[in-house]
C-alpha cells in the first residue's frame, strides 16, 4: 500500500466522521462568524478539488438559518491546514474581509495552539521560547525548515523553474516555482521569515504536548517549526512521524481573542484539545506505531491481518482494529 494510501485507509477505519465532518457555529453577527472546525476538512476551496471546505458548510448552515444573502456570506480572513481543528474566523461581507486582513496583526490579541509531538532522539528544547527558522515549500507545497546544503533535487519540476525564470514568464508559474529562486541558472529554495513562540505543557517519555503561539501566519508552520527541531507531530504523515496515537494530526487551534473590528469589544472563543492527548502524554501511552511506519504500509488489507512485529524493534504488535478497541493506557503497552 502506497504510503499516503495508508494513512487514508488508517482514517477511514478509525475516524468515525470520515468525510461527514460539520462545524459548529460559535458566532454570528452582521460582520464576522466564528466556528468550530474538525480536523480532516478543508478551510477553503483550492483548485481542482471537490471536496467540502468548512467555508461551504457554514455557507449551507446560514442558508439553513435564513441568513445568508449575495450580500452576507462568509469570506477567507485565514485558513487552517485540513487535519487541524479548531477556532475559526470569517469575515460575513467583503468590506469586512477587508478590514480584518489588514489589521489582522493588531486585532487578534491571542492565538494558541495545543499540539502533540514525538520528543526528539537527541536533546530536548528548553521549558519555553521562539523558534525563528525561516522556512522553504517544496514540490508538493509542503512547508519546511532548509538546512544548509539543502538545494531543490534537479527534477522535471525544477527544470520547469528553470526554463520559466529564463523567459521570465511570471504570470504562468506554478506555485512550486514560484517557491524557487534561480541563481545564475542554478535554483535554490527561496525562504520566508517565520516566528512560533511554544511552552511546554507536559513531557512524557515518548511525546511531548506544547502550547504554540504564532508571530506569523505561514502554512504549515508549527509543523515545520517543531518537525526541524526534531519534534514531528504525532499522527503527521508529511513530517515523517512515527505514531499515530490519535488517528489524526494531533494539532488543535485552541484560542482565538480579538477585538471585533466594528464594536470595538474584546471576544474570546475557546475549544480545548481533547483530554486524551494529555492524559496518552501523561501516561507515556501514545507510542503506537503509525500505519505508514510499519510493514502494514505493504499490505493492502491491513486491518484483516493477523498481529504483527512493530519492524523498530521486532516487538508483537495487535492490528489496528484491534489497538482501537483498547483503551489508551492499554494500547500503550505497544511501543518501539
């Protein structure tokens, strides 16, 4: 099974809302609406997909309510990565999306995120502090931490980069290339400035659960931010995470306070984790193989087989089906 094949089959057998999710409305007034946002949905609608975007389901609730009109209807003021949850904001008229995006910096006031990572093989960070790396995209728009003698791979898409840049076409690049810098025919990755201030919420022996604030908005930056200091995400395919504990990213946008851009008055919204990622942290209960870190990845019907090795360290491992029946101190007794 194709690695990403895996983490989708994973999903589907064990997220008992995949590809049913909702959101729930928080907030609406004539200016802005705030929702919950489960992990697995998209924010907003890219390109080429069809699948349902949290936008289009608080668009479909307000038509339910009665109040959505051509005039009143949620537009982007940000975004979060599909697998995250959390507090989300809309602005309800284009005026509005105005007004919120250039004052974006000012007028959010807190922002915090709950996540859980893998501690890493050598070296913890401190308590607390900032992570600053400026990070790079590469070919699939993935967000990353370049190291020094990090260059793009010399592929079918960089030569396109290569040969855009020497006509100087610029309105006709792809997102990949635009990601690039060409140098004397030669590319290199082109960095943006990031800033995650975090603070350390509890430390087990396998993860770690942090508190993360953001300086600046770039996509997947938490996970490139924490996966460059040697802490992926738990449940994070794309950063090369080991366990799943959770069957998701385990990322949550947990607060969201602003000062409402019209009224003036302060709001807060708040949606905690869920409990279990302290309590799994806690108990030291989270290390469970994820699907692509195991041989299961290489069969195509992993959920009927019987138990098997975890490949790290040849140790018995029950199925899947079986891991989620269990409770998570129990599941936890399967570990690398």
């Amino acid at each position: 099974m194709a690695k990403t094949l895996a983490g989708t089959q994973q999903k589907k057998e064990h997220k008992a809302d995949f590809g049913r999710e909702k959101i729930e409305l928080l907030y609406e007034d004539e200016f802005i609406a705030v929702i919950f946002k489960p992990s697995g949905m998209l924010s907003v609608p890219y390109p080429g997909s069809n699948n349902k975007t949290a936008q289009a389901a608080l668009e479909q609730l307000m038509r339910k309510k009665g109040t959505y009109n051509s005039n009143h209807r949620p537009f982007v003021v940000h975004r979060l990565d599909r697998d995250t949850s959390g507090v989300m904001m809309f602005a309800l008229n284009q005026d509005a999306q105005k007004k919120i995006m250039e004052n974006w910096q000012k007028m959010v006031t807190e922002r915090l995120y709950r996540a859980v990572a893998e501690n890493p093989k050598n070296g913890f960070l401190p308590e607390s502090g900032t992570i600053d790396d400026e990070i790079a995209y590469n070919a699939h728009n993935i967000g990353f931490v370049p190291k020094k003698d990090d260059h793009p791979a010399l592929n079918n898409a960089t030569k396109k980069a290569i040969h855009a840049e020497k006509n100087a076409n610029r309105n006709e690049k792809s997102i990949y290339e635009r990601n690039l810098l060409i140098k004397n025919g030669k590319p290199e990755f082109k960095t943006i400035s990031a800033r995650t201030h975090y603070k350390t919420i509890a430390r087990g022996k396998y993860h770690t659960l942090f508190e993360l604030s953001l300086d600046t908005g770039r996509k997947n930056q938490i996970r490139a931010h924490l996966a460059g200091k040697g802490y992926p995400l738990a449940g994070d395919e794309n950063y090369r995470a080991q366990t799943d504990p959770f069957c998701r990213l385990a990322l949550h946008a947990r607060t969201l306070e602003f000062t409402h851009p019209y009224t003036g008055k302060t709001m807060k919204f708040e949606i905690p984790e869920p409990q279990e990622w302290l309590e799994t942290v806690q108990q030291n209960s989270g290390n469970i193989p994820a699907v692509w870190a195991t041989k299961t990845q290489r069969t195509h019907n992993h959920e009927n087989k019987k138990d098997i090795y975890n490949e790290f360290s040849g140790q018995k491992i029950p199925s899947h089906k079986k891991l989620s029946k269990m409770d998570f101190i129990s599941r936890g007794k399967y570990h690398k």
